[in-house]
C-alpha cells in the first residue's frame, strides 16, 4: 500500500509544481506585455499605413511651403477639435508662433509674416497639431516642417 501512496503523493507533487510554473510564466508574460506599452507606446500595425495598435487612424500633418506674406494652409488628420501651431525661424530666432484652430475642413490658414521681427526673407517653420489637455499643456498628435521662400 506504500508503493500506490509514494505514487500518488508523487503525482500530486508534479502536477503542483508543473501547475505553479505555468502560473509564474503567465505573471511574467502580462507583466512584460503591460510594460511594453509603458517603455514604448503602440506603433502603426504592419500592413496598415496610417493605423496604430488600438486601430486609430493615426494623425497626420501637411503643410505647404509657402512665400513670405502670403499664407498656407495646414491640413490636419484626424482634425476635429484639435489646433495647428506655426512656428517660423529665421538664424535660430523665432519670428513667428500662432496657433489657428481646424475648421470643419480639417483645415488652418496661417500668414507667412510680416511680424515685428520678421520683415522679409526666407524662414524654416514647424507646424503641429494638437490640442490643450485638462492640465492646460499643449499635447502634441502630429508635426511637420516647411519653408517659407522670400
């Protein structure tokens, strides 16, 4: 009768540590799936070009070269209640900073000067999308550059 109890008694023993080993296994496979997001944020989704992990469209930005004194026109994606930011730098200065926001075309018009510190010439400018959070910083969703020609 010892023999069919040793047995039995092994048996359980086996079960529990192969039963406690798939267990630590899974508590290292979510705890590294839930720091993956943390260290580095979803991406786009191989094979779709503008989608990231959730299945968002991701955003976009494009803003047009333009010629100083005239204006461009930013075009936003996903757009909605969001803002563009223009920045425009002239020898490291900056010489132009306005914010417009996107209107039901997804769309934002900026003038390319002049401004008290810019008075002719070519300029390189950012341009972001964006928008305010609760907190009151301005989050960023997309950004471009673009040149301003004198």
């Amino acid at each position: 009768m010892r023999a069919s109890s040793f047995i039995t008694s092994g048996t359980r023993h086996v079960i529990g540590v192969a039963l406690e080993a798939l267990l630590i296994a899974a508590i290292i496979a979510s705890l590294a799936l839930a720091l993956s997001a943390v260290s580095k944020p979803a991406g786009l989704v191989a094979g779709l070009d503008n989608a990231d992990a959730a299945g968002r469209t991701a955003a976009r930005l494009t803003i047009p070269d333009g010629v100083f004194g005239g204006t461009t026109t930013a075009t936003a994606n996903p757009g909605g209640d969001s803002w563009v930011y223009v920045a425009c730098y002239r020898s490291g200065d900056r010489v132009l900073g306005a914010y417009e926001r996107v209107n039901g075309d997804n769309q934002a018009t900026f003038r390319l000067g002049p401004t008290p510190s810019w008075l002719s010439g070519a300029a390189q400018c950012v341009g972001q999308e964006g928008y305010w959070a609760k907190s009151g910083r301005w989050r960023v969703l997309a950004e471009t550059t673009f040149e301003v020609a004198p």
